[in-house]
C-alpha cells in the first residue's frame, strides 16, 4: 500500500491506495506549525484508529502546495515507512511536458491532476478544481499542460463577503431555494453559490473557445465542492473526488 498526502492550503487529504485505487481517506486541517513529532502521531493515529497494517504500507508521495508543511511532513512519513518520501511537483521528471512560461512556478496539485487525467482518459482535459481556490488546468491528451485559470475559491469569496459587511453574517453555502432570495441569507446563497456555478460554466466556455485542438475537451471536477457544485454547472462532465490522490499514486508508480 501506499501513503499519499494532497497538502492545500485549507485542508491535506491522506489517502492510502492500492495501485491507483484510493481504498482509504482522511481530511485534516493544514497546518504549518506542527513539528515532526506531531505529523507522525496524527498520521499513525488516523492510520491506527482505521484498523490499517502499517507494516503493508511501503511507500509515501506527498503533492504540497504549502512549503512550511512539506518538510515536518516528510520526515513523519520517512519516520513511519522506514524510507524517503517521494515529493512531487512541477520539478518531477513525468511524461507531462508543462508549455508555460514559468514551468517550475506551476503548483504540485496542478501538475498531479493533470497527470492523472491524462492518464486515466487518454484525451485533452479541462480540470476544474474546487478547494481554496477554484483552478481551471488545461492538458492535452499527449501529455502537453497548457496552463490555465486560477479564480478565488468559493468558500474564499464568501469569506470575504463576510468580513468586509456589517451586517452579512456567515451563512451555509448551499442552493438557495431561488435565485430571487427572499431573505438575506437565501440572496447570499444565490449570490455565492449560483454566481460560483456560473462562474465555473463561463470559464471553461472561454477556455474551450481558444482550445487549441479541434477535439472538445473532457471537463473533470475534483476537490472538496466538486460533487455539490456538480448539478449546478452544464459544463462539469464528472466528478473524479479522489483525481489528486490517483494521481500522486501514478506519479510513485512513475517515479519509483
């Protein structure tokens, strides 16, 4: 089995895999002030409260975007497996060819879903990732990342709209019930929820609009608001939840 770790700004997802199949999940806070010490007793913890050999787990891969993370992280993991772990990001050597102009600047979790979605699909793909921020990431099916959008997330917008009204009080982000709201927490939820959706609808339209290949683009969702914003965008074709973690395996297979 192996360990892998998609470190976001907001929360990291562990997961254990077996070939590419995630067969086990946690979702934690990120946090850039534990030590060492503390990043090995969570891991075990969750490890040992699931029932899982930690003997059967034979390597670790960890995609971070978070560098004051990435470092106590590694070495919890080379503490628990007995071996290195295996970073990967923009500086790996995958069969992806980043055509930006920054190549080594493009974040580990865009490089990872872009891999797997290649891989998985075998054709260009618009990766469309809902977590902090709501990134749109662009691949063709040969391997090629032509970069992509990077917008506010949607729990980042609406935070924003919260600390900066007087009288806007944090409210549930689901679909209102209407987009007319009739009170002000159904007019947020219309305002941050539907106006993410046609957000999301709107971007990958343009970016399909100058694709530079005649085959029309698979839309893939991932990320933690990817299945709730799934019935809300005409333009989201699935939703692959565990598309980073897939791909981190991909990249340990790959790598290793």
């Amino acid at each position: 089995m192996l360990l892998v770790f998609d470190v976001g700004n907001t929360e990291t997802t562990i997961g254990l895999c077996d070939g590419d199949a995630v067969t086990a999940r946690w979702r934690v806070t990120t946090d850039g002030s534990r030590t060492p010490d503390e990043a090995f007793l969570l891991v075990r913890s969750l490890l040992d409260a699931s029932g899982v050999d930690r003997s059967a787990i034979t390597g670790s891969a960890i995609g971070s975007v978070v560098p004051a993370v990435t470092v106590p992280l590694a070495e919890a993991c080379a503490r628990l497996v007995g071996k290195p772990a295996l970073l990967v990001g923009a500086q790996s050597k995958l069969p992806i060819t980043l055509d930006v102009d920054e190549p080594l600047t493009v974040g580990a979790d865009r490089v990872i879903n872009t891999l797997a979605a290649s891989r998985l699909h075998g054709r260009d793909c618009i990766v469309v990732d809902l977590g902090t921020a709501t990134t749109f990431d662009c691949i063709t099916g040969d391997g090629t990342f032509l970069g992509g959008v990077i917008s506010p997330g949607v729990q980042m917008s609406a935070d924003s709209l919260f600390r900066k009204t007087a009288k806007l009080t944090a409210t549930e982000l689901v679909p209102p019930r209407s987009v007319i709201g009739r009170r002000t927490e159904e007019c947020i939820r219309a305002g941050v929820v539907l106006g993410a959706a046609d957000s999301i609808d709107g971007l990958v339209r343009r970016i399909k609009a100058v694709w530079p290949r005649s085959e029309v683009p698979l839309v893939i969702a991932t990320g933690g608001l990817a299945t709730a914003f799934k019935p809300l965008c005409v333009e989201l074709d699935l939703v692959e939840p565990d598309l980073t973690l897939r791909g981190l395996a991909m990249a340990f297979a790959l790598l290793t």
